[in-house]
C-alpha cells in the first residue's frame, strides 16, 4: 500500500527548504589557491563605482570563524564617493578599521595597493607610500592566528546602509579592473619577488579561482561568470542575474609600458606598471656610415623582450654581429629576442658590423644597445576549487512521497558553504 502525497505539498515544500536567491544581483569574486607567510601581496587596480557597491582586495585565511580564528587585512571602496576603508581583522573577528580616502579617486584611475607583514609591522601602502601601519601585540597577536599563512581575494558584493550603501540596481553593472598581481617574500629584512600574474590570457590563470557563494550580508551571490579577462585584465562585474559577465574594452592601465620592474628590498609597484606583453627594445642604430662601402645599420628595431615572464634576470637579445666581413654593416640585427624577465636588458651588446672592410679599410659601425627594459608576468600555484556536503533528511518513502524525498535531496545539493566573510561580519560603516 502507497500513500500519495498532492503535488502541491511537494511544491509548497521544495519553495520552504530551497534556498532563496540571495537577490537579483550576481558579484564575483577571484581568488588565489595558494596562502603565503609573511611578504608583500600588491596589485594595480581599479574599484568598481557606485552607492552599495562594495570593492576590495584583501587577504584572508581560510576557514576564518568569528568563533574560532579570523585573520584578514582589507582594502574596501565603499560608497558612491568611493571612500577607501582598510582593516585588520584577528583572533575572534576583532575589527580595527580606519577611513584612509587618497586624494585622488580610486574608482577611475588604476593605482597600486600593497599590504607588507613582517614580524614587526603590517603596513598598507598606495602607489609606494604608506597610509596605515601597526606594529607591536597587534601584529605578534596577527601572526599566532595566521601561522597557515593568507591568500589574495578580489571582490565585489552588494552592500547595505550600514556598510558601503544602499545599492540602486539601475547603477548596474559596474565592475573592479585588475592589471597585475605580485607576491613578494621576506627573508632576514629584504622583500624578494616570487612571482607576478599579468592576466595575459582570455581563461582562468592556474592557481586562481572564482567565487560561488553568498556575499557577506546576503544581498548579492558571486557569480563565476562574473569573473572574466580581457586586454590582459581581470574583471570583477557586479551584475543583474540576467546580464552577467563583462562586454567591451577594459580600460588600459596608462603605467603599462614596461618601465622599471618591482622586487629586492625596497622596490614598490608604485611607479611600475605592466612590464610584458611584447614590449620593444628601441631602435638603436648601431653602425656609422661605414666608409668603403654602403653605411650599415647595426639594428633596427630590436625587440627587448616578448611576453616574458617574471623571475630571475635575463638578457632581453642575443649578442649578434651587425654584419659579415667586408660588407660593411647592411641592414644588420642589433640582436635577437630575447624573455623579458625582471630588470632585464632589452638587447645586449650588438655589433653594427664586426671589423668588416667595404672598400679600403672600412669599419663596419660601433656597438649599439638593442633596448630598454620590461618586466615579465609570472604565475601563481596551481589551485583548487571549493565544495559543498548536505546531510539528507528522512528515511526512504514509497510512491510520491520517494518523489518529495528527491526533491529534498536536491534542494540540500544546491545549498552553498560561503567560504568568504560571512553574515557574522560587522563592518564599520563611519
């Protein structure tokens, strides 16, 4: 014998146990898989916009509880007048948070953000300058609770009128521009690049993942979809649930030419920018009007290094020879390409032309350098994704009611584990 149950039971139950949307609103949020001990964790970026929209680069230690152990430092844009508000969060969730708005606005142009723990201070820096710093029981109490080390999160979610705003989804969408991420380690007083992730590709880099679950007060979920890169830049859409993702250009990060590489001991990214995607060494010319013959070129247009990666030094060119004895120099290469790594050299040492007599005699050029230098991008560690596990309710029914215990099932199986700060989160909103 069955027992039937109406199927408007079964719909009316499935309504109660699965879980709501958390809005309208999809966010996103990327995040690296592997943690770090102390060092500096920098990146250039650009804040999303807009009243209730939350923005932030942070570092945060997995499994944080506001019960047990919450480590965090954060970078949050908050309102529509994009104020700046950094924390430090340790122990059992006890916040110190201060309001530090730059004088410029952090939502319209890219800039550089750096947190440097050491075991004597943590510090928040801006383009190389620092804006907070606390030293003492604060950072000893800090680094008990973070002996696992923290990872590099990105995000943004939907606030509320205690914190960030209230959001007017018409703003929608609006988006957090990422150029480029670095990690630096600290070793006996000297901070020294590991690596430096540029975004260069259309898919997920490895060692970085995307964000599926409820943001801190419910009003948005993050979205993967959300999380996407163009132009060789990450971008963190906030967005209406039926409009995901992101269309368009990115906007170009200005100090992305290549100039000076960060890393060693005191270097900031501050005045770097993106170092690689195949940048040119100049063109030198490195032979002068050979005489006896025609005059040579030592090397045009000389690549110093294309799309290079981040690490040890490297030459940016190999050494060439401007041209054949007794040619004079015609049309000779500076030098070869070369990979564009940390304070490399764009083109070493070419000859315009090597001792070659045109006519009577003639020199075939003096050397000439084949460029400037640019940084290359590095990649982080190969990461992994995060789970969900329900417990299934009740015991195993015949007839219709196997069919509600199914759809019990299915609901558990759809329920989110947030993984970032969650509803027990009290921000400070001044």
């Amino acid at each position: 014998m069955s027992y039937r149950v109406p199927l408007t039971l079964a719909a009316l139950l499935l309504g109660v146990l699965a879980p709501r949307a958390a809005s309208a609103v999809q966010s996103a949020e990327l995040y690296g898989s592997q943690a770090y001990f102390y060092g500096r964790f920098e990146a250039r970026i650009r804040f999303a916009p807009g009243e209730g929209v939350v923005s932030s680069f942070f570092l945060w230690k997995d499994g944080s509880s506001s019960t047990t152990s919450w480590n965090e430092l954060d970078f949050e844009k908050i309102n529509s007048a994009c104020r700046l508000q950094t924390n430090i969060w340790s122990g059992t969730g006890t916040q110190s948070a201060e309001i530090d708005t730059p004088s410029f606005n952090i939502c319209a142009d890219y800039h550089t953000y750096a947190f440097e723990w050491t075991p004597d201070y943590i510090a928040w820096l801006i383009d190389g300058k620092q804006i907070r710093k606390v030293t003492g029981s604060s950072v000893t109490f800090y680094t008990q609770n973070a002996s696992q080390g923290m990872a590099m999160h990105f995000n943004t979610w939907e606030g509320n009128s205690t914190f960030g705003g209230t959001l007017d989804p018409s703003i929608l969408p609006v988006h957090e521009y990422i150029s480029w991420v670095q990690y630096s380690s600290y070793t006996n007083g000297a901070f020294q690049m590991q690596w430096r992730e540029e975004f260069a590709g259309s898919t997920m880099p490895s060692g970085w993942a995307a964000g599926n679950w409820s943001s801190p007060f419910n009003l948005s979920t993050h979205n993967p979809a959300d999380v996407t890169f163009a132009g060789g830049i990450a971008v963190l859409s906030m967005t209406a649930d039926n409009a995901t993702g992101f269309s368009g250009t990115a906007p170009a990060d200005p100090a992305s030419g290549g100039t000076s590489g960060t890393g060693g001991a005191s270097a900031t990214g501050g005045a770097s920018g993106k170092g690689g995607a195949t940048g040119t060494g100049g063109s030198g010319t490195g032979g002068v009007a050979a005489t006896g013959g025609t005059p040579g070129t030592g090397g045009a247009s000389a690549t110093g290094g294309a799309s290079g990666r981040a690490g040890a030094t490297g030459t940016g060119g190999i050494i060439g020879t401007g041209g054949t004895p007794g040619t004079g120099g015609v049309s000779a290469t500076g030098g070869g390409t070369g990979s564009g790594g940390v304070s490399d050299t764009g083109g070493a040492s070419g000859t315009g032309g090597s001792s070659g007599t045109g006519g009577s005699s003639a020199t075939g050029g003096s050397g000439a350098s084949g460029g400037t230098s640019g940084a290359g991008g590095g990649v982080g560690a190969t990461g992994s994704g995060s789970g969900c596990s329900c417990q299934t309710l009740g015991h195993g029914p015949s007839g219709d009611a196997a069919f509600v215990a199914v759809l019990l099932i299915a609901t558990c199986a759809f329920r989110r584990r947030p993984r970032s700060r969650t509803f027990a989160r009290n921000e400070v909103f001044p």
